[in-house]
C-alpha cells in the first residue's frame, strides 16, 4: 500500500499536478512509515567528518543525521524546538516501520548534527535529560513565555504558582520539558520555586524588583 501510494505521489510530481494532493500524500506516508529508510547494510565502513571537527563518523551515522535532521524539523517547529532523545527514538522509528535504527545509532546521528550544520544540535541539562534542540532556540525567550504564565497563574490564585503540568499544556511540550524549562528559568532569574509536599511550583521573581525599591 506504502508503495503504491509513493508511486501516487512521483507521479503527481512529474505531471505538476496540484501541490496540495501531494502534501496530503506525504502526510499519509509520514504516518504509514518511511519506504526509503537507510540502513547500515547500505554502506561501506568509510568514515567521514565535517570540516574543522576532530570527530569522525561513518558515512552510514552522517547520513542518518541528515535524513532525522530533515525528519524533525517540522516536528521540533509544533513542539517549541526541543525534544527528548526518548520521544525522538518513538516517532523515527515508528515512521520507518519494520527497518528500525538502534539507540546507539540515534546517539551517535545526534551527537554529529552540530558539526554538520543542521540546525540542530545535542543539548543535555544538568539532570542528564537529553534533548535535540533546534539552533535558533533561546532559553531567555522561554524563560519570558513561562514568567508571563506564573503572573498569569498569580492572577487566578494569588498562591497557586506555576507548576511543570500547568506549563506543559500552556506550550504543548512533555511535562519532563517543561519542568527542565522551568528550572532553567529559575537559573537566569525569572522564577523562582517553592518546594512543599504537595510538589513543586514557580513563581515571578521579585527580589531584583523589590531590591531595587529599596
């Protein structure tokens, strides 16, 4: 079925029928599993490096780096520019079906998009959550979205604060994101937390803005 379908949408291509029929068609093969997924099988043991980069990688890892780069750009622009190595491992293999990749194999296509100038790139926080990141993400700007949040919570409930679920649904990223997001807001200095048993939750920081009152 996979096949006939990408046999559809070559040759919807070439006679430039509407664009739209081809997009739907892509989008249903996006869903249905890639048909031209890679695999080391395809490759001879030559290495390979970009330029002014002491590590080098096999042809095999440059080129899965490439096609997940191309694989994630739509995917990272939905759900703010970042995504756990884990949900990244879920999606790409669910789309390449039966023709999976190993997590050794993810690794080491994440760790060589830097150096290929993708526009992504491996970041790890300081719990050793591991993210893809796009190039263009600016923690400040987010560290603003989620301090406009808590003093949108402030107004509901004076004591409530922001917590990571509250967060997580207001931008559309897993809660484990959003709690890293928020500790690192916390870091430059727009919340601040408060730590009970009933969890964790953050607040606007006013100390910079009642130390300057005084």
């Amino acid at each position: 079925m996979i096949q006939k379908y990408v046999s559809t949408l070559e040759q919807k291509e070439r006679s430039g029928q509407e664009q739209k029929d081809a997009i739907h068609l892509s989008d249903m093969l996006d869903n249905m599993g890639m048909t031209s997924a890679l695999s080391r099988e395809n490759f001879r043991s030559s290495t390979s490096s970009a330029s002014g980069d002491d590590v080098h990688f096999d042809d095999y890892t440059t080129t899965l780096a490439r096609q997940l780069a191309d694989f994630l750009r739509p995917k990272l622009a939905k759900v703010g520019g970042l995504m756990t190595l884990t949900d990244i491992y879920c999606i790409y293999n669910r789309a390449r079906a039966t023709n999976l990749i190993s997590p050794e194999d993810l690794l080491d296509a994440v760790r060589c998009m830097s150096s290929l100038n993708l526009g992504m790139k491996e970041r790890t926080f300081p719990s050793g959550v591991k993210v893809v990141q796009v190039d263009s993400f600016d923690d400040t700007k987010m560290a603003i979205k989620l301090k406009e949040l808590a003093e949108e919570q402030l107004t509901v409930d004076p004591t409530s604060g922001l917590t990571s679920m509250e967060a997580s649904r207001a931008l559309h990223i897993s809660a484990l994101l959003a709690h890293e997001q928020l500790l690192e807001s916390e870091k430059l200095g727009f919340l601040c937390r408060d730590d009970t048993v009933e969890g964790t939750r953050f607040f606007p920081n006013l100390f910079d803005d009642y130390m300057m009152a005084q």
